[in-house]
C-alpha cells in the first residue's frame, strides 16, 4: 500500500511541469528503527509555483481517494494539508517554493532536515546539493529560573482548581485543567529527563517516545495520573500528578540550582485530599 502511494506520488510529480522536488521527512526518512505500518508519510513538494496549492485540494484526489484532509498553514509560512486518504494512510505534506533548496544547500540543513531526509524525487538534480543529514537532534534550550518558575507557578495554581470543579459535578472542566496539569508534567518530564543527559537529548515533541527518553521509572508511574470521569478519581490521579511534579521539579531546581516553590505546594497540597463542601 505505501509503495503503491509512493509510486503514484512520483508518477504525479513527474508529470507536473512546477513540482522541482519531492523530499521526505519523518521516520521513513530516518531509518532509525522508528517506523512502522501505521507510520506517516511527512512529503514536502518543492514547487515553482506555491499559489497553485493555496486554494485548492483537488490535486489531492489525484494521489488516492481522500477520507478527509485539513489544511494548515506551515512551519515556514507555506501551504500544508494534512491528509488521511482511503484505507488508514496518512500523509502530511508541506508545499514549499522551489528556490528553498538553494537555500537549504547554501545555509546549511535546519533541525528538521538535519533529522533526515530522502530525496524521491529531484526534476532538475538541485535537491542533489544539499548536505547529507547527520541525524543529530535538536539542541534544547535549558530552562532558566524564570521559566522553572513560571511553569512550577502554572501548575499548583491550575491544579488548585480541580478540586473546586469536581466538587460541582463540572467534570468535562476538570478534565480540561487536568490536562493543562498534564501539559506542565510533560514539561518537567522533558527538562527532568535533559537535567541528567545534557541539551542534546532527544525529547522528541508530544511525548512520542517518552518511554525511550524520560529517566527510568517515570513512564512506569504514568497510569496513575490520569483519573475517569468521577470527581473522586480525578482527585486520586491530581494527587498523583502532583506527586510526580513535586519530586522531578524538585531534582531540576537541584540540578540548575533554582529555589522549589515550596509555600506553594504546602497551600495547595491539602486541598487535593478531599473534594470541598459546597454549603459555605
């Protein structure tokens, strides 16, 4: 099925006079272990004329019967539409100009294409003078003591709200701060698990692969944070969040000697012990 939709994608490119370029990005591209069936194609098209694919999907169909298909803006204000064709396969594609190759070629690799990259097709050999990928990951920028602070700040205050929502019965509102709280978690997990192995160390985005990277033990204490739709339960996986928070949060501020907010989790820990009375 994937050879098949690659073949097509070629043929389409090849008979479009304006398409320089196809490249593919993501784990196909790497080769790293990562892929599977049910991986993405990331495709981006590199086009003499980007308008072309600004206003109009109908060149979509011409790669496979389209399930649905939302268009964004990309990460380099160029055109993207992220598709699910018939049959479960999922492409992303970024239309870039062509002239971009140039640029790349002359700059230098940015951090997606350092990942790695396959050139499938190349109409005029321009892709061929890019450099090849190294396959390092991205530098992460270390939290300084205003951001450590910021997030620990965010965090008891947005988790000093789930019990006053599930006291109410408002439960689709606590499953929205609770995962604000989750968000904030994924945070620390990521600036936790780079606190022991340096900058260099591949968080990845989204928590994908968050087994592989975050320091051992802490994938393992994951299915205590999340709670069911009950306000006793929600109360149950907030503690649980917080505790996790507090410790990892706490061997960060070691690590880059920031100051814990201790006087915060002292005041709201307490309120995630029982659910408040509502009669005053």
């Amino acid at each position: 099925m994937h050879d098949a939709f690659i073949a097509r994608l070629l043929d389409w490119a090849a008979a479009r006079p304006d398409i320089a370029a196809v490249l593919r990005t993501g784990s196909r591209a790497r080769h790293d272990g990562t892929v599977d069936a049910l991986s993405d194609h990331d495709i981006e098209l590199y086009t003499t004329d980007p308008g072309r694919y600004e206003n109009s999907d109908d060149w979509l169909g011409e790669l496979g019967t389209v399930a649905v298909a939302v268009d964004l803006e990309g990460p380099w204000d160029n055109p993207a539409c992220l598709v699910f064709f018939d049959g479960g396969l999922k492409a992303d594609f970024q239309v870039r100009a062509a002239d971009r190759l140039a640029t790349l070629a002359d700059n230098g690799l940015d951090e997606l294409h350092e990942r790695g990259y396959e050139v499938l097709f190349d109409r005029d050999g321009a892709a061929a003078h890019l450099p090849a990928p190294t396959g390092a990951a991205p530098k992460a920028e270390l939290p300084d003591a205003g951001d450590f602070h910021d997030v620990c700040a965010e965090f008891w205050h947005e988790i000093a709200h789930l019990p006053r929502y599930a006291a109410r019965g408002e439960l689709w509102v606590v499953k929205a701060r609770d995962w604000t709280t989750k968000e904030l978690l994924q945070t620390m997990i990521e600036w936790h698990a780079q606190s022991r192995h340096g900058a260099g160390h591949d968080v990845w985005h989204l928590g994908t692969r968050m087994r592989v990277w975050a320091a051992p033990g802490v994938w393992e204490r994951l299915d205590e944070i999340f709670g069911g739709f009950d306000p006793h339960d929600a109360l149950r996986a907030a503690r649980a969040t917080a505790d996790l928070f507090a410790e990892l949060a706490r061997e960060v501020a070691d690590t880059y000697g920031f100051t814990y907010p201790e006087g915060a989790e002292r005041a709201i820990r307490p309120t995630l012990d029982s659910l408040p009375s509502l009669d005053g």
